[in-house]
C-alpha cells in the first residue's frame, strides 16, 4: 500500500490464459440485474482489464463513479496464467482524508474553520478520518475477495 492507497497483489491459475480471460470477459457481459458477483468492468486490451462494482458510488460524469477500481494484467506463466492486479480506491475519497488530515493538523495547531470546542472539532476530524479509512480499505478489500471468490485464486506465494 502507497499513500494513494493502492494495493498490488500477484494471483497464479492453473487454467490456460484463454480460460481466464474468458472467465473475465463471461463476467463482463453479465446484465446489470444479476448481481451475483456484483463485479463489472471490461477488457482495455487482450491482456488488461479493469473491474469495478456494478453499483456506483456517484452518478456525476466528469467525477469517478466508483468507491474501487481494479486493474488488472493477464499474462502466461508456464501452464497457467499468472494475475497482476492493482486496486485502488476512488480519488476523490483519497483527497477528502488527506483534506481532513491538514483541516486537523490546522484545528491542532489553533487555525480554527469550525465553530466550537476544540476537543469537539478534532474528535469531528479524526472520526471522518477513520470512517473514509474504513470505507477505503472494507472496499478494496472486498473487490478483492470477489475476483479471487469468482475465479478460485489465491495469492501468489
């Protein structure tokens, strides 16, 4: 993990490439009614891809609509196929913790934006500061646990 809270994990299949990637692409096509995997996403290349939940966070265009982004890398590995994959949260949340971090250093520091007790105003920071952490990790977390639930992975050891 990087301060922009992205995690990178290796997966190993003993499937050829062609079944995973079609395993991937079986997903992809799934409609938005079936929820089982609750993934969406599709293929940027013959070996890239990227997931996302079917439920979005926002539905503003120019703003990124979801709470996680997974990107991720097909490539062969002897008999199997070897998954690179890349999860990050959305952006947006990502600057609105690290907002609140320097709102709280301020409010510590006597730079005062909001009205009342100080104790009061840094307990309101640290705690929207521990909920967008909780919200950011259950989510890149549980998009993980997805993709290796839906295709049998485990991590590469």
């Amino acid at each position: 993990m990087n301060f922009l809270f992205t995690h990178t994990h290796t997966y190993f299949s003993y499937e050829p490439i062609e079944n995973v990637r079609e395993k991937i692409k079986a997903l992809t096509r799934k409609p938005w009614y079936d929820a089982t995997p609750n993934l969406a996403g599709r293929f940027t290349n013959e070996k890239k891809f990227t997931l996302t939940s079917k439920w979005s966070f926002v539905l503003i265009k120019w703003l990124e609509r979801d709470t996680v982004y997974l990107n991720g890398t097909l490539s062969e590995h002897g008999s199997g196929t070897q998954i690179d994959v890349s999860v990050r949260p959305n952006s947006g949340l990502v600057i609105f913790f690290y907002l609140l971090i320097i709102l709280f250093i301020f409010e510590a520091f006597g730079t005062t934006i909001l009205e009342g007790s100080v104790w009061f105003k840094l307990g309101f920071y640290a705690l929207f500061c521990l909920i967008l952490l909780f919200l950011m990790r259950f989510s890149i977390e549980n998009i993980k646990m997805k993709l290796e639930k839906y295709l049998g992975l485990s991590p590469k050891v």
